[in-house]
C-alpha cells in the first residue's frame, strides 16, 4: 500500500510538473519602445528605462494572476556585459512581474535565443507556453524554429508589429503561419482574453485604466511610456482581436479607430 502510495505522489508530482505555462518574452520593441533597426536610436535608447510600451507591464501582471503556475523568462538578444544593468532597471522600475532575465553571454555569441529558449524548455518541460517577440530582428525566425522543434508543446506566439515589409529601410519580417500579430497592449489583451490569460475582471479594468491615453497619445512622442512611438510603422497590422466585450464602448471605438488610423499610414519623419 505504501509502494503505491509513493507511486500516486510521485504521479500526481509530476503531472504538476507538466501543467507549468510559461510566458517567455522579449523586451526591445516588443516590452520596451527601443527602435532597434535603427543604430542611433537603438544606442541612444538602450540606457533609458522609461520608454515602455503602454500597458505592457499591467497586461503581464494580469496574466500573472490569472495563470497560476505561470513562470516568466525575459529572454533578450542584448549582450549581459553592457545591457544587464538597464534591462533589469527596466524590468523593475515599471514593475513587470518577477521572471529570469537571459541576456546573450557574449558579444558574437551566435543563436543565442533559440539555444536559450530551447534550454528552458527543456528544464521546465511546460505543457504550453506564450511566446511574445516583434518583427524586428530574429523573433519570428527563433519561434517558428522552437515550435517545430517541441511539438508536444502548445505554442501561442504573438508579434508585435512594429515595422512593416513595405519600408526599404527598416524593413520587417512577415509573419509566419500560426503567428499572431500586434501593435498595442490593447489589443493583445483582447487575444489574451480569448486565450483565458487574463480574466474578464483584469480586461475591463485594463481598459477603463488605459483607454483615454490610447485615443489622446501624442503622435510625435520620442522617449517615455508610449503605445505607438512615431517612428513604428505598422501597415502590415491587421485587427483580428475579438471586441465583442467592448465594441459599443465609445471610448474603446475611439482607441481602437486611431490606432488602425495610425497603422495606415507610414512611420512619422524625424
């Protein structure tokens, strides 16, 4: 009896082991407004820790609360030697929730992301895990490889959309089949919802909180917390959150009307 015993312990251990979400999240121009394609302001905003994505940190702070066993990685292409001291600023002083930090040990360290990725996935041995990243650098490429590399494991992989492949210059990276894409944490929230990552108490509180800054920002915003800064451009954005929860709302039809309008047109000048 007490061999069994052990046996039903060791199971039931287990399968808790397997039921781990995790959310594994990148930070420049994805968490953090940094304008990596672009070198001088790539540099010049990797020291500031107030450039946050509008709504960033309370949308991982609800999905923190409603998934219970969530674990969180920020997982950066950053090199630690320069960059560990202001994302971890970055991380604390806008109050994302508490996660491991993994930043690229060396300088021409070569795959980092997707080694790193696969390490933790293979330590936490997750049943599903959220992926979150931009169109910028190598995001796209980096989860397309990791799902196909664990299929045992229930991807949800969402992309902000922050620069389009009609811009010559800073020129993003389409998304991949099963790859959803966003632009604000508005309407990431609305997939997380669909999802269950958030609950629908946590979802009408973000958007009364939020709302009015989506639908009054300043366009030309450079540094500081913002939800579009003007040099995103985001034409291959297109709107596939459900908004049934809010669709009659006059303040959430404003916000999300700008934020189209905005995505239609091309990133402001300098």
């Amino acid at each position: 009896m007490k061999i069994y015993g052990g046996l039903f312990v060791l199971l039931m251990s287990f399968s808790f082991a397997q039921a781990t979400t995790l959310l594994i999240s990148d930070i420049d121009d994805t968490i953090k407004n940094a304008h990596v394609l672009d070198k001088s302001d790539a540099i010049s905003n990797s020291i500031r820790t107030e450039n946050l994505v509008l709504g960033m940190n309370a949308l991982y702070q609800a999905t923190k609360r409603a998934q219970t066993d969530l674990k969180i990685f920020y997982v950066s292409n950053a090199p630690k030697a320069i960059m560990q001291g202001s994302h971890s600023d970055f991380l604390t002083q806008n109050k994302f929730p508490a996660g491991s930090l993994r930043l690229r040990d060396g300088l021409f360290q070569k795959d980092f992301k997707v080694t790193e990725i696969r390490k933790i996935l293979k330590k936490e041995n997750p049943s599903s895990a959220i992926l979150v990243g931009d169109n910028g650098e190598k995001d796209i490429l980096v989860y397309e490889q990791i799902q196909r590399e664990f299929p045992q494991i229930h991807f949800v992989i969402y992309i902000r959309q922050a620069y389009t492949i009609l811009n010559p210059e800073d020129t993003g990276t389409a998304l991949r089949a099963g790859q959803a894409g966003f632009v604000t944490s508005l309407d990431l929230l609305l997939q997380f919802r669909q999802q269950g990552f958030v609950t629908a108490e946590d979802t009408v509180s973000f958007v009364k909180t939020f709302i009015n800054v989506f639908s009054s920002e300043d366009q030309w915003g450079d540094t500081g917390t913002q939800a579009i800064p003007y040099w995103l451009d985001c034409r291959d954005f297109k709107w596939t959150a459900s908004d049934a929860e809010f669709g009659t709302t006059v303040g959430y039809v404003s916000a999300k009307n700008r934020i189209l309008h905005r995505c239609s047109i091309p990133a402001f000048e300098d």
